[in-house]
C-alpha cells in the first residue's frame, strides 16, 4: 500500500464513478484495509453490517424469525417526548388542549437532539416490556405473554429518515414455533391454519368494517392526533373510545399516499410505487396449505398494521409475519438485508482517500512501513467519516450509548479467518503429502 499514488486513486475515482470494479490491486487491498478498521466506527456502513451475523446468528439458536416489525414513532408531537424536552405536562390528568401547540412541539425536538434520542430509546424499550412483554436484564432475557404472545427473542435495527427522526425495523421470535420442515407438514393441516388466520385476525389488520375507501378519502388527516393518550383501560367505555381513534389513526398514519419524492419510481416509461401500492384487494383474511397469506383489504392503500401497536403509541406501523409460503420464504434474506442497509451514500470513496493521499506523503512521520501503512489507513478512515452525514439524535445516541440497535441477547464476535485458512493449509498439506506417498509407490 506505501507505493499506492494519487494517480493510481484516481483512476479508482473514474471506476467508482463509472461503477466499475476496481482494477488497481493495491487500491483493493487499500480498500480492504479501510473497510476492515472501519468496522469500529459506530454508525458507519461497516458496522451496520456486522449486525447481519448477528440475526443469521440468533436463527441457528432460535430458528427463523416470526414476526417483521417497523415502528415509527411521532416525536414531534408525543407529549412523552415534549416531556423530555423540559415541558411541564400532566400525564396524569392529561388535557390535550394545554400545552405547547404543534410548531412550539416541532421546534423543541428540533433544537434538542438529545431528548430526541432519549425519548425513542425510552418509547421502544418501554414498547417491548409492556406491550410485547419482553425485558433484557443484563445477560438474561424475562419473557411474559404481550400483544403478540409469548416472545423469546427480538433483533431491532434503527434507522433514520431525512429529517433525523427514528424508526427501527425489528426481527420478532415467537415461542414455541414450528420449524421450517414442520411447518410445511403443519401447513397441511386445516386446524393450524385456522389457528393462523386468528392470529392475523387479532394482530394484523387492513380494514375496519365502518371505514371504507369513500369515508377514508372524505376524513380529515389529523397529524397531531399522537398529542394524546391512549384510551384507559380500566374505563368501561374503552372499547368504543379505542375502535373510534383506530379509525382516525388509519387515516392519518397508515394510509399510503404515492408521490415522485417518496415512493414513485418511472420503470419503462410508466410510475410505479417501490412499495407496490396499491395491495391486493380481497374479501377475507387467508392462509393456504403453501403458507401463502393475505389480509382483509378492501382499499389497496391501507398498509398492514397491529391495531394494538397503533392505538397505544398512535404512530405508524408495519407488522408481517412469517409462515415459510413462497411469499415469505425469503423473507429473512430480505429483512436482513434492509434492516442493515447502508446509509445514503453522498460521496466517492476513492476520491476521498486521493484527498488525503497528499497531505499524508507530505507529512510522514515514521520511517517503518507498518507504521506508514498504519497511519495511512487512519488517515484515510477519517477523511471518509469526516463526509458521513449523521443527523443530531444519531450523535447524541451514540454519545449516550444507545447505539443503534435492540437486541434480546449478547453476541460475540467470532473470527474465521484465520480458522478457514489453516484447515485449507492443512488440506493442501495432506493433499500434497498423499500425492507424494502414491508417487513414492
């Protein structure tokens, strides 16, 4: 890597841009290096990669996941939130006409980041101790019956939007579920699937009988309905109270609105929704013998939700599950995939490490190689996380150690490298001597 020069990165530069591979080996082998190291920065694409072994990791000891959750908190507007920002608001006798109004709320998250980050660690801990009713005690993990019944394991990635604001996309474990062979068996089995479409029944949802598609578009979409609380179970009319900001909240925070800036995009020609809004239209819930599954939808832009889940923490919502039918059976590669997505790439790599190429010729401060390489890669590592944009609630997450990830369990890291290539040595090694014994005969 010391005989690398800025013209061999900037050829790396044009091939980068071009989206070629790079064709200069010790650029390569820069390019290794600086993704290895930076593996230890928090936030970076690196790092969030690591968490792909995690999840495939808590599979081999709990087998597939159950449940593709995302959850998106309103901040801007949850009294809570206003709460850690320093507002004086009476949880317990709430009156949602007291207080500070909606632009007053938005300026306060804006101008405290960290509040921000604190509030969204406390919603989604909280979410999942009371909702879902599972805690993480240190190495152990307490699991009771929640909302969506008895959990032994969760794997949550945050992410965040454009404007800075949290949202975590979580793996969900249920106890005492089948694996993927016996579920096909079970899946032949009427019985069980009707078990199945309960549960969707009660936990999934697209359709409320007394909403449909001309009184969704004839409501009002009221953004500040999250300046509330939840119904109180314990009064006798909570029901009623429940089912009536259901339907408001489908309106305000599970309809699916297409628009070029978010979600349009042109294929041959002609707009197409990434999302594949409009959903199928169907008269029922289903599941077949091929754990193919689908909701009651009767308007093709309501996007699932857990009804539970939306009316406690009145934000959006997205609840799947997994029952290994053909359009689920890839569902851990993808989810994988996307909750451990890179950031929003805004730079060229390899224009940035030819950016620190001359200072670092010019200023060499060790003679030894290892060193000089060294302190490329220190070099280089900077001048690329220097460009990384990371929006205020993800600085103060990570100063305060909330990292950007919920998990069930602990994880270690284990390095194979080293393990793969000694047994390939050794193979070599007796492959050689084996050859070399029959020449002898």
């Amino acid at each position: 890597m010391a005989s690398i020069t800025v013209a061999d990165l900037r050829q790396a530069e044009a091939e980068e841009r071009r989206k070629e591979p790079i064709s200069n080996i010790r650029v390569r082998a820069l390019w290794k290096h600086v993704t290895a190291a930076n593996g230890r920065v928090v936030g970076s694409d690196t790092a969030r990669a690591r968490y792909r072994g995690m999840i495939w990791g808590t599979c081999l000891v709990l087998g597939g996941p159950s449940l593709w959750l995302t959850i998106n908190p309103v901040d801007v507007h949850d009294p809570i939130a206003q709460i850690f920002v320093g507002e004086r608001i009476d949880l317990d006798n709430f009156n949602p006409h007291l207080g500070p109004d909606s632009s007053h709320c938005a300026e306060n998250i804006a101008s405290n980041p960290f509040a921000a980050s604190e509030y969204f660690n406390f919603i989604v801990n909280t979410t999942l101790e009371t909702l879902f009713g599972i805690k993480k005690q240190g190495p152990q993990t307490n699991s009771k019956v929640g909302v969506l019944g008895p959990l032994k394991g969760y794997f949550g990635v945050v992410e965040a939007q454009g404007r800075g604001s949290f949202h975590v996309h979580m793996l969900l474990w249920l106890a005492n579920t089948p694996n993927a062979e016996e579920m096909h068996e079970k899946l032949q089995e009427e019985c069980f699937r009707e078990q199945i479409q309960t549960y969707i029944n009660a936990n999934v949802c697209t359709h409320l009988d007394d909403l449909g598609e001309q009184d969704i578009k004839s409501m009002l979409r009221n953004s500040e309905l999250p300046y509330s609380r939840p119904p109180d179970p314990q009064q006798a009319d909570w029901a009623e109270k429940t089912h009536q900001l259901e339907c408001q909240l489908v309106r305000s925070q599970q309809v699916h609105t297409c628009s070029i800036g978010t979600c349009l995009r042109r294929i041959n020609g002609h707009f197409t929704c990434k999302r594949k809004a409009p959903w199928p239209l169907s008269d029922e819930n289903y599941v077949d013998n091929r754990g193919n599954w689908g909701l009651k939808r009767t308007y093709g832009y309501i996007n699932g939700y857990c009804p539970l889940l939306l009316t406690t923490m009145r934000c959006n919502n997205d609840l799947k599950i997994n029952t290994n039918g053909a359009d689920t059976k890839d569902v851990a590669f993808y989810i994988t995939a996307y909750a451990t997505k890179k950031q929003n790439k805004t730079h060229n790599l390899s224009a940035l490490m030819a950016s620190a190429m001359p200072y670092h010729t010019a200023n060499l401060l060790y003679e030894d190689i290892r060193e000089r390489n060294r302190l490329l890669l220190y070099r280089c590592i900077n001048v690329i996380n220097r460009e990384t944009e990371l929006s205020g609630p993800q600085v103060a997450s990570y100063l305060m150690g909330y990292g950007d990830t919920f998990t069930s369990h602990n994880y270690a890291p284990l390095y194979t490298s080293s393990l793969f290539s000694t047994v390939r040595q050794e193979l070599l090694n007796a492959s050689s001597s084996l050859e070399s014994h029959e020449s002898t005969r």
